[in-house]
C-alpha cells in the first residue's frame, strides 16, 4: 500500500509539475513547488486512508471524478468537470436540438438556480420563471445533485413527466409543478412586423451556430421599417462568436464589441466590428432584457447600450460575464473553465450586477401569467401572434419618440 501511494504522489507530482512549467515557462525558469508537493501530499494521505478503511473497495476512478468535480466547482459556479457522458452531452447544446424539458441552469451555493427557460418549451409553457430554485427533483433533493445529475434526472423521452419543486421569491412556501417532457427544437430567431407592418420585430431566442446568418435575413428584411425591436428576454446566451457576429451587423466598423482580460495573455482579447452595418445607422433600434438575459445576451445589450446603436428597456439583466472554454481530457472527459471575464466597451464588469436599462419597466407577476396564458391560447388556436406587454409597448413608444426626435 505504501508503494501504491508512493508512486501516486510521484505521478501526481511529475503531472503538477510539468503543468505549471508548461504554464509558467515564458515567464520565469524557476518555481518553487513546495506548496504543490503539500497540496498533493495532503490528498494522498486522504486517498490512503479511504483505501485501508472505508467501508466497501472504493472505485478510483469515481474517486477521482470527484476530487476534479470538487477542485472546479471550488472555483465558481461556472467551471465544471465533466465525465465521458457528461461531457458529450453538454457539447449538444448548442446545435438547437436535444431532449427534455427547455431550461438553462446554474448551480450556485449548492442550489439549482434557474437562469431562464427557453421560450416555446415545457419549461416555458408551465411558467417557469429567471431565477427559480429547483429545490427537488421527483422528490429528490438537489442539494446533493451535481449540476449535471440534476440535468440528467431532468432529460427523458418525450411524453414522459418530471415534477419539480419550486422556490420563488415573494411565494411563501416551495411548489411542485409537473412538466411533460418533449423534444426541444430551439428556433433561435423569430420575426414579425408591429404597428401595421411600420416596425419590425425580432426574437432572438438563444446564441447559437446558425443564430447569426438568421438575424441577418431578419435584418435585411426589416431595414425600411420605421425602427426595430430586439426582444433578449429570457435568452439565456450561447455562442460569444454569434453574439459578436450579430452585434458587428448592427455597428459602425471600427466600434468596439466586448472585450476578454484575463490572468493568461491569450484570453485577452478586443472584439471590433469589422464591417459596415446590414441597416442604416439611423434606423432606431429598441432592446428589450430581463433578469433572464444572460452572457451572450449582455454582451449585445453592452454593445448596443455603450456605443449608443440602441435603446434598452425592460428589467436589469442577469449578470454573467464570465467567459469559459471548453478542455477535452484523453478519456473522453473534459473541463469546462472560466478563462476571462468580459468588459463591456465601456469597461464594465457586469458579473453578479447585470446591465441597467434606459427605460426601466417591470413585469409583475400577474402581467407575465396573464402574457404567457395569452400566448398558450395564441398557439393553441394555430396563431403566431406577438402578445403585447408593457415593456414591448414601451420600446414601441422608444422608437416612436427617437422617429419624432429625427423628424424635428
């Protein structure tokens, strides 16, 4: 046994090692590895004591899955392990398709906090709302729960049902609502014309691959209108390549986007827009964000909203501006790591506080039941009719006031 762990520690200390040169090499020849070597020693002794005493023959591997969940997820709620399965499973999100029940999550101090429900899925339909605590799962705690174990236990096959209990804020005790799972097919933008066809809209959905080339032929489609509105709400972000790429469509070239710091010289970036506007700069625009806007989402509004290309109405914005990068590991697991935190042109640092509208205009609880109810009836009767709210009709009026504005 002492052989055993000997050589552990001996692998564990080349593996250390040999990272931290390879990280640190450009910037100095010599590092002190002593903390290292009592970090490691340390975790051999824990190693070598649940070998000899616990209960059952431990599984190395799942031991070592875990010591990796908990080394990233010390880090923040971002930064995660994932094992083989896990690991492809996240990697088809972003493609538009994959099955359960449409709601982005986070876990946050152990908790399941909801970052948003994805529009026109069973998450959505059954009022699922930005900033939910999923406090069980079919009965089942999530308090215990991985991030990923809870997104397993949430998946299924279409038609099947999972109940969820539900904390919310401002609703004294916790909720149980039942959702039948379905195919989730996200149709990342939509349009429609307001205001007898004088302003389009577009609904942007999620940030994914394809999402770019779509609001581009929304755009074209819209560029003689009286203004534009951009519905974000409840889109909880996606691809940082297709939020840069639609925010380059809507700015004059040469105007900053976002930009990346971080600890590593190759996460700092700058993002400019590199070509001219799809439509007149001159045209109004109107955005719309709730707390459910998150990452991507933000980082459009922040363009927008600094280089003053839109107006911004509706709720403060979620609050992630972290950026992370995907790691595949030889056996098919990977590590998903926060790299960078972004800065808005400005240079705000919106983690944790979101992005403040110019028109500030909440929704209370009543007015998005009363919306989603009317939305529902809409689809049920084979209509895709936009169902008005006060923050939509606010950034009708926005653009009805900056057209006066122009004409005066």
């Amino acid at each position: 046994m002492k052989s055993k762990i000997s050589m552990t520690l001996g692998i564990l200390l080349i593996f250390i090692a040999g990272m931290s040169f390879g990280l640190s090499s450009s910037k100095s020849d010599k590092k002190d590895y002593s903390e290292e070597v009592k970090i490691i020693k340390t975790y051999t002794d824990v190693l070598k004591l649940i070998e000899d005493n616990y209960v059952d023959t431990p599984d190395k591997k799942q031991l070592l899955y875990g010591s990796l969940r908990g080394m990233l997820s010390a880090l923040d709620p971002y930064s995660t392990f994932f094992t083989p399965e896990e690991f492809k499973e996240f990697t088809s999100e972003t493609q538009g398709e994959f099955g359960g029940l449409g709601i982005e999550i986070s876990m946050e101090s152990n908790k399941l906090l909801v970052v948003s429900p994805i529009e026109d899925t069973p998450a959505y339909r059954a009022g699922i709302k930005a900033g939910d605590w999923i406090v069980e799962i079919d009965g089942e705690p999530t308090d215990k729960m991985t991030l990923f174990q809870a997104v397993k236990k949430m998946r299924g096959k279409p038609g099947t049902k999972v109940t969820l209990t539900i904390f919310r804020k401002g609703i004294e005790k916790p909720f149980k609502v039942e959702i039948t799972r379905d195919l989730i097919k996200v149709k990342s933008v939509k349009t429609k014309e307001l205001e007898n066809g004088k302003i389009g809209y577009i609904r942007l959905t999620q940030f994914q691959e394809n999402s770019a080339e779509e609001f581009q032929r929304a755009l074209k489609q819209f560029k003689d209108k009286e203004g534009i509105v951009i519905d974000l709400r409840n889109n909880p972000g996606g691809l940082l390549t297709s939020a840069v790429s639609i925010s380059d469509m809507l700015l004059q070239k040469g105007k900053m986007i976002v930009y990346t710091q971080g600890r590593d010289e190759k996460n700092k970036e700058e993002f400019f827009s590199q070509s001219e506007p799809v439509i007149p700069t001159k045209l109004p625009i109107a955005v719309i964000v709730n707390k459910g806007s998150a990452s991507a989402s933000e980082i459009l509004t922040g363009a927008l909203k600094d280089n003053k290309r839109a107006i911004i109405v509706g709720d403060t914005t979620f609050g992630k501006a972290s950026v992370q990068t995907l790691i595949p590991l030889p056996d098919g697991s990977g590590v998903k790591l926060t790299v960078a935190h972004y800065y808005t042109p400005a240079g705000n640092l919106i983690m944790n506080k979101g992005i403040t509208p110019d028109i500030i205009v909440k929704m209370t609880e009543e007015q998005e039941s009363e919306k989603a109810k009317a939305e529902r009836e809409a689809k049920m009767n084979g209509k895709e009719d936009i169902v008005k709210d006060p923050q939509l009709d606010a950034a009708i009026n926005a653009i009805k006031i900056l057209n006066f504005a122009k004409s005066n």
